[in-house]
C-alpha cells in the first residue's frame, strides 16, 4: 500500500532508494542461481567451485604460464618420419613369392647343353646362343625351376644374386654360360595407398627409391585440401602419422618407401568449441597442422568488449594424468583414465599473449570466456528499471491527482 509519506517524497529520490537497496540485496548473493540470464558461471564460480563439484570430482584449475605451456608442448610433440621410419635409399630388389622371372642363359659356342633347342642366335653360326627360358611365377616354396639343374631357391635373393646362382649350377653342363633375369611382374615390391584418395591403389616400387609423395601422386592425390589431410605410415607393428602439410614443407618428411608399407589418407575434421562473451560462439574448424590459443581466439572474433572478463578464459580439457603436476591432490581420473582439466587464462597480463602461442588448441576442446562482474549488475539493474518503472509511474500520476 503506497503511503502518504512516499508519495511526498521526490520522484528521483524513491528511483535512487529502490535501485540501491535492490543492488544491495544482489551484492549480498541473496538472488538464487539462475535467476539472472547468463551465457555461463562467472570466473569466480569456476575457480571456487569447479574442483568441489558434486557432478564431477577432481577437476583441476590450472593457471596457465609458461612452465605449464612448455611442459604442454613437450609431451604432445608428434615424432617426424625421418626420426621413426627410415629414409635410406633401399638396397636393391629381392624377390618373393608370386613374382613372375624370366630366366634367359647366353652359352658359348660350341653350345653342349642348349644347342639343339629353339634360341636366338646372334652375331652369325659361331655367335654365342641365347635360350629364354619360360616365365614362371615364383612358387609358395620359394624356388623357380631351371632345365638340367632343378629348383633354385630364389626367395630373398636379389635378381643379381639369382643369377649368379643360376651360372654356378649350370657350371659344367653349358659351356661358358651367362645368365640374366628379369622381373616381369612384380607381386611383392608395392606399397598400399587407401583412404582419401582419388583412387586406391598398389604401387609398384623400382629401384630408383619411390617417396611418399611419389605414392600419393599414384593414386591420384588427396581428395580434400591438404591443409586438413594426415598421412599415416604403416610399416611391420609400427604406425606413424603426420600432417601432410609437414611433409610438403619438410623434405626429410617425404621418406623412402619400403615393400609392404600401408599409406592411408586421412581426413579428420578437428574442431573446437567457443562459448561465452567472444565475438561468435560456435564450433570452429581448424587444420591437421594445429593452432595456438591465440589463434583460437582470434577465429571466434576475439574477446566481446563490453562484456568479457580478460581474466576469465577458460579452456576445458581431458588430459592424460601424467600430462602436468596437478594442484589437486589425489588426482582423480574418468574411467578412461583421464583428467578433467580447466585451464585458466588471464589476458590482463600481457605475458600470457606470448605463452598464448605456445598453447595447442587440440580436438573437441571447449573455450569458455567468462562475463565481466559489472555486466551482471548490469543485467539486475535492467531488471530492476522494468520492474520498477510501472510502480514509479503509477505514484507519479497519483501525485499529479
């Protein structure tokens, strides 16, 4: 009921009591949770409440510096090819089951051993004669037959060696021979392309020393924009993955290949997530090579002015739980094994802008910036103006009665 006394007081002077003991009561926190629309907590929320969160245990605040960006950085530094796949230039072919050889044997005249049968003979009657053997496929047992000799273990050897040993056996029974092998075709010196390509296909290798890149090119190149493409090398157990940018731009990255290698095209969209008082909140895209955090937030249209805490960015994160040495004591994990992490950034200092791009953005990150504390009051304030002035206009005009 508006008394007498309220009506005489000035109109400015009952606007002023009622804003200020209104934003008394938001001061002392006497409004509950969620009565005030935000986009998230405030930075005093996450810092305070985050590591007792009922929903979530131990969930570490970790402010982020150069100690900890270094450390970062170390752990998570991807191993190059030229350090894990060799690059040497291989030491010649040798052969496996399923080749195809062509075996052809040069005697001497007067030919003993293969003068009768159907040969080339070149350079007139007294020339040497060449007989060209049947090709045959390189059996299971690893061995190809030679008339008047038998099997020859060929499996391993090089076509150099096979054909040293073909001389050797034939030492004897032909007069003077020489031997020369062929590889018609080969079934065991390739190396696999799948994945993203235009076509997947078996590459056959030479001896001139094919390279990853020479591969790819084979199938045809990638299908999406390199930027956004991973290669991965599988050779024997071992599985190595590189960003196929480094591998353009690095040269010792564009390793020799060997017989039996795996090279699969990836495409693996990373992305991350802005939420908060930034320029746009939404998911972001970025490439295979990565981005730093101040990369990150420069994509999501920097910090929002009039709104954003400089000492509020918060980046969340699973980690590993050897990644850090964590503030909080015992170190909780998910099932998985994981950390949940929060990192804190404060951009009041300007220090952090050069620890900012040391700092990897990694897959399915979440980026927080929080509000500033005046914004709040500033949103109960507005609140309290379109409450109020219905009341306040209302004692006017029955003041002017």
């Amino acid at each position: 009921m508006i008394t007498s006394t309220e009506i005489k007081m000035p109109y400015k002077s009952r606007l002023a009591c009622l804003i200020v003991s209104m934003s008394l009561m938001s001061g002392c926190s006497l409004l509950p949770k969620g009565w005030l629309p935000s986009s998230g907590p405030t930075t005093k929320a996450i810092i305070e409440e985050a590591p007792v969160s009922p929903r979530m245990t131990g969930i570490q605040v970790v402010d982020v510096n150069d100690t900890v960006a270094r450390k970062l950085l170390a752990g998570r530094k991807q191993k190059l090819f030229s350090e894990t796949l060799t690059a040497s230039t291989r030491q010649g072919f040798v052969v496996g089951a399923g080749d195809v050889l062509e075996v052809s044997v040069w005697e001497a005249p007067p030919a003993t051993l293969f003068g009768s049968s159907s040969s080339d003979v070149r350079g007139g009657p007294a020339a040497s004669r060449v007989t060209a053997l049947p090709e045959q496929m390189v059996g299971s047992e690893g061995s190809i037959m030679v008339p008047f000799v038998g099997q020859i273990p060929v499996v391993g050897l090089t076509l150099q060696q096979i054909e040293r040993e073909v001389e050797k056996q034939l030492k004897g029974l032909a007069n003077q021979p020489q031997v020369m092998v062929r590889l018609l075709r080969n079934a065991t010196l390739n190396v696999t392309v799948v994945g993203e390509v235009t076509t997947s296909a078996r590459v056959p290798l030479t001896p001139r020393g094919e390279r990853l890149l020479d591969a790819l090119a084979a199938a045809g190149g990638v299908k999406q924009p390199v930027s956004k493409m991973t290669l991965q090398v599988t050779r024997g157990s071992s599985v190595h993955s590189l960003p196929l940018d480094t591998i353009i731009r690095d040269p010792n990255q564009n390793i020799v290949l060997q017989p039996g290698d795996v090279i699969t095209a990836i495409h693996q969209p990373l992305s991350f997530t802005i939420l908060g008082a930034t320029g746009k909140n939404e998911e972001i895209n970025f490439e295979a090579q990565g981005i730093s955090l101040s990369q990150a937030l420069a994509r999501a249209g920097g910090l929002n002015d009039a709104r954003a805490d400089a000492t509020g960015v918060f980046l969340f994160r699973f980690e590993e739980a050897a990644a850090l040495d964590w503030p909080l004591i015992p170190v909780m994990t998910t099932p998985e094994g994981k950390v949940p992490v929060i990192y804190r950034v404060n951009l009041m200092d300007p220090a952090t802008f050069f620890v900012a791009q040391s700092f990897l953005i990694r897959n399915s990150d979440v980026l927080y910036v929080a509000n500033a504390s005046s914004i709040e009051l500033q949103k109960f304030l507005n609140i309290v103006m379109t409450m109020a002035y219905p009341v306040l206009n209302s004692i006017s005009i029955a003041k002017g009665l």
